[in-house]
C-alpha cells in the first residue's frame, strides 16, 4: 500500500504569522532590562547591585554541586561515551539516584528544587564532562515535561507526574515534524477528541530524549468542532502507549551521546486529563516555557568557555615557537583574551538572568534569548579558536593524540558539540526575528495600526494620533543623556581599578544610537520592515553585545564587593567591554552599508538556476532520496527502538 502524502495545513505568510503572533505574551506586566535597551534607555537599576540568592539556596545548591562533581569525576567517562555513541544505562541510573532528573522541581514532589542559578551551573558542569549529559538534563527538565507542568499543569496533573519525573522517568519534547520547523501553523500532528480522550495521529523529528523517554509533553492540533475550540495543543502522553513507535536514532556531527529520535504515533488514546491548558494554547505553553528554559543553552556554552579558557593556557604556557612559549605570540595572544574576556561576559549574562529569573520582579524574556543568542554563537567562536591555537593537534581526536602518547583533548569534538546550539531552540536566525519582534513591540503597539494594510482609514487615523503623542514625548529623550556626563557611573571606577563607567557611558549613548536607528528604519521601510532581516538582526545583535557590557560591569562590580577577585574582574570587564564596542561599531555601520539587496538578487538568480554552470566540475556525494521524507499518518513499518532505562 502506497503512502498518502503528508496532510499539511495550507497556510498562507500572513496567515503563518498570525499564528505565531498569537502564541506571544501580549503583555509587558513587569520591567525589563533589554526591553528598556532597545528603547533606548540603560535602566542599570534594574540590574545593579547585581541580585544575590538566598543564603539557603546557596548553600543547597552547592552541596549538590559537590555531589555532582563527584559523580562526574568518578562515574562519567566522556570519552566512552563519544566513542561508543552512547550515554552508559549506568551513568543515567547514577544521575537518577543523584536527584539529577529533579534538579528543578520541587521538594513536595520529590525533586530537589535548586534555583535557576545552581541547575545552570549543575548543567554547565556536567555538560562540561560530556555535552549529550547537558542536553540530556536540559531536555528532560528545560523544555520537557516538568516546565509546562509547574506553569501550566493542573494539581491534580503536578501529583501524578512530578513525583515520576523528579527520580525515574526521563521527558522529552515534541513539536518539531519532518516538514515543520520554526512555523507551527503547519503542524500536522492531530488530536481528534474522542469521548474522554483523544486520538493522536502523526510524525515528530529530532525528539531529544525520545528514544529513552517515559513521558512525552507533544504538540499536536485538534480539529475545531461543537464543544471543541481546536488548535494547537499541548499534551502529556506515555511513551509507551500503544501506537507510539521511535522509528529511528538520529545520528549527529556532534552531542553522539544523544538518544535523538523519529517518533510516529498512530491511534494513539490520550486522556483528556493529559492536556496542558486549554486547546489552542500549546503553542503559548512551548514560548513560556522557553523564556527560562533557553539558559540551559548559554549555561552549557558558559561551562564550554571555561574549559576553552583552560586548555588555551595550559597548551599555550608549554607549547614554544622561536624561542618563547605561543602565548606570548600577538597573534595567539589576542585569541587567549578574546576567550577569557567573552568567558567572563557569558558568565555574567548567564548568572545575572538567572538570578532574574529566580527573584521573579523582572520579565526576562528578551534577556533568555538574548543570552541563547549570544551564547551559542560567542561559544562556537572561543571553541574554533581553541582548535586554531592548538594547531594540527586541535584538529585531531582525543583517541589519536591518546594514541601517540600525547593528553588525549577533546577540542575538535568540543567544536563539533557547540555547533547544534546556534540551532537548538531557536536558530540564530529566529532568534533574530524573534528578539527583533518584542523589541520593537511598543512601536507597533503604538503605530502598528498605520502600518496594516488589512486596518481601515478610521484605524489608522486614530494610529496617527496616538503616535504623534508617543513620539512627541520620547524621540527628544534619544538626543541626550547619562552617557554625556563624564561622571555618570562614577561607582564603577573604584580608586586602582580599571575604568568601567566609560562603557557603562558608551552603552548608554549607544542604547539611544540603537533605538533611533530602529526609529528611522520603520519610519523608511513601514510594512517591509519584517523582509528586513539582515537589518533586524544586526539591530538585535547591537543590542546583545550592549546587554553583555552592561552584565560584565555589573558582575565585575559585584565581585569587586564580594570577593578577592575584584581587580581581576575590572580587567576582564574592561577588556570585553572594549572588544565588544569594536563589535558594536562594525555592526552599526553595516546597518546602512550592506549587499542585503545584492544578496537578494543572486538569491534569486541561484534558484532560478542562472549560476548552474558555477557548479561544473565537482562530484556530488549525496545519496538518493527526498529532501524531506514523507511522514504521513499511518501504521508503523518499523522496528521500534524505544529502549526505557531502568
């Protein structure tokens, strides 16, 4: 029998947009630090003194740490587990008796409810023994099961899972289809409500933790019908109901450890108890769940810094090139500085928002995605000059250097392990879109009308006013401020220490620089300013890089007061604060000299097939086969290498 083609929604761009639109917070309840940025105000006091965790959690939250180095430094063998492909069952029995599974969840519920502050350091130590450990935790309690639950979840729903879910049973979390990425208004994936259940049917790709799973939180649509109000929603299901069959363990250039799969589900019975929410808030579940569970990122990338920043020194004391150790080399030198100052700042990122997110008073969802943005691609970097500085040796296994008698490091699997984070929950390019969308979310609150061509004349008249009034009051606050003043910030030029206030001084100018640019940008293009995503995301990068000077200040300034390392901590901050401002030019000025519309042209041209002679002269190694294979509703014809860890 023949496969049906894969039932996909048909949807228009708009109609796309619109439904991701839906799925966003609407409201701004509580301040935010980037949001202000892109404003084009520096709220420091919104994040200076820097926020500190109870004196309790603290030390919860390190006895657990100590436990968990232990455990990583006796029971995990990073290089087995890239040689094999494979975490041990032994090692995940090991995390499930260390209360790893339960890292963020509750004590009521078994779990060990440490802070956002210490689960991202848990990860990030962990990741750093192995990064398929990271993800493993990270999918399991970031973005699966536990998150939706302990936001959305009914009583009754927290009793009956967390308990599992806090010591033995590994999540997992789909919405991700063969055909279907970062545009869920095509989700095929159904629900059809049936009695007191509902009927799954569908395909889902690139599951982390599937294959190992116990409980699956899955995106799915329900049709609309009498009683039922449809769309996309969130659910709860066993991962061994019948009907669910793991087709496949994907395979990756990196994070080989992963237990990454193809899950199908046909006629498979979910109790309408298993639903997450209302019908049609699935997606709004996923995006909430995403405003902390995105740190999981930037903390494993955070971990990775540190372990780059360790190798570099001790290969770059030992290593002699025409008489003198490589360090001392300008040229491997500036790669050593760049690691050390861009660890300290994703470290100040990270701690910071997590300490947001932990005290609740902040809504940090610019500041997560700024931080998984800027993390994952900061990450790639240090890792790719980690190699550089390493030489041949950094380009080849630990195994073969092991082999010759040399110290078996890992650096090109490091590198190799990275790259998915530009990817992972977000790529860099939705992120783009995304961050750029609530940064400019007051402008469209307030113009957005004029802008519309599905608005009337009446809507857009009544627009017109209201940002008269808007911009009358807040484009004169751009011309000037804090920033002009030599003694602005002067707490953050402590006598014998490196000057940060002149970054704070520049972040402030610039942050008015950022938000008039954005200003004429929409001003000059109106409705295309949404097919402006070379400009957008260069925007939203202006933005990160100003995020992470502001940190780093913070963070340097908080260490200064609370410990021995202060003078140290200037040093660093005032070193990346001066290479991000080298960043933050150059993308300023590619703001409005650029080849985006050169680009589009060749586009256009290689799809039309204009430069096919370019490709003459090369063998192409790819197998037969669809771009994207069929995943169309049905019966499984495949082994199912589901496999639970007991």
């Amino acid at each position: 029998m023949s496969a049906q083609p894969t039932q996909h929604p048909k949807v228009s761009e708009r109609e796309a947009r619109q439904v991701a639109e839906a799925a966003r917070e609407q409201d701004w309840r509580k301040p935010s630090f980037a949001k202000e940025l892109f404003l084009g105000r520096l709220r420091l006091d919104l994040i200076h003194p820097h926020p500190m965790p109870p004196p309790d959690d603290t030390a919860r939250g390190e006895a657990f740490l100590a436990r968990l180095r232990d455990f990583c430094e006796t029971k995990i063998d990073g290089a087995r587990i890239e040689r094999e492909a494979k975490i041990p069952d032994e090692v995940i029995n090991g995390l499930k008796e260390l209360g790893a599974l339960g890292m963020k969840i509750d004590t009521k519920y078994g779990g060990l409810g440490l802070t956002q502050v210490y689960y991202n350091k848990a990860l990030a130590l962990i990741g750093s023994a192995n990064p398929a450990l990271g993800a493993l935790l990270s999918a399991h309690q970031s973005i699966g099961v536990p998150q939706p639950l302990k936001l959305f979840g009914t009583q009754e729903q927290r009793d009956a899972f967390l308990p599992r879910l806090a010591r033995t049973d590994i999540s997992a979390f789909l919405l991700t289809e063969p055909d279907v990425g970062s545009d869920p208004a095509r989700l095929a994936t159904t629900a059809v409500p049936d009695g007191d259940t509902y009927v799954m049917d569908g395909v889902k790709l690139w599951t982390t933790n599937g294959v190992v799973a116990d409980l699956l939180v899955v995106m799915a649509r329900v049709p609309e019908s009498e009683g039922h109000k449809g769309g996309i929603t969130a659910f709860v299901v066993e991962a061994d109901s019948p009907g669910i069959t793991v087709e496949n363990r994907n395979a990756f250039m990196g994070l080989r450890g992963l237990e990454n799969g193809v899950t199908r589900f046909h006629r498979v019975r979910v109790p309408a108890a298993n639903r997450i929410g209302p019908e049609g808030a699935g997606l709004k579940i996923a995006l909430t769940t995403l405003n902390t569970g995105r740190l999981s990122l930037p903390a494993m990338c955070v971990g990775a810094g540190k372990w780059c920043l360790k190798i570099a020194r001790e290969w770059s004391s030992v290593r002699e090139q025409w008489g003198k150790p490589v360090a001392l080399h300008e040229a491997v030198g500036s790669k050593i500085s760049f690691i050390a100052a861009t660890t300290f700042a994703l470290e100040a990122v990270l701690d910071l928002c997590s300490q947001m997110a932990d005290e609740d008073r902040n809504d940090i969802r610019i500041e997560a995605a700024l931080a998984k943005l800027y993390g994952s691609e900061m990450a790639c970097l240090m890792a790719d000059e980690l190699v550089q500085i390493r030489g041949g040796r950094g380009f080849e296994t630990a195994d073969s250097l092991a082999a010759r008698g040399e110290r078996a490091v890992p650096a090109e699997q490091i590198l190799r392990d990275l790259r998915i984070n530009r990817i992972f929950e977000g790529s860099t390019e939705i992120m783009h879109l995304l961050i750029a969308r609530e940064a400019v979310d007051t402008h469209l609150k307030v113009a957005g009308d004029i802008i519309d061509p599905d608005k009337p004349l009446s809507a857009k008249a009544r627009a017109g006013v209201n940002a008269a009034g808007f911009y009358a009051k807040w484009l004169p606050k751009l011309v000037t401020g804090p920033g002009r003043l030599p003694r602005s910030y002067a707490e953050f030029h402590p006598a014998g220490h490196p000057d940060l206030s002149v970054h704070l001084r520049y972040a402030e100018r610039t942050a008015r620089r950022l938000a008039r640019s954005t200003f004429y940008a929409m001003s000059r293009w109106q409705g295309r300013m949404e097919t402006k995503q070379g400009f957008l995301g260069r925007i939203v990068d202006i933005g990160a890089e100003l995020f992470a000077t502001s940190a780093a200040c913070v963070r340097a300034e908080l260490l200064r007061t609370t410990t021995d390392h202060g003078r140290e901590a200037y040093q660093l901050a005032d070193v990346f604060c001066r290479q991000s401002r080298i960043r933050t030019e150059e993308l300023f000025a590619r703001l409005w000299t650029n080849t985006d519309d050169l680009d589009h042209k060749v586009v256009k041209g290689v799809l039309s097939g204009t430069y096919t002679w370019l490709e003459a002269g090369i063998i192409d190694p790819s197998g037969e086969g669809p771009w994207i294979a069929e995943a169309a509703p049905g019966p499984s014809q495949r082994e199912n290498v589901h496999r639970p860890i007991r």
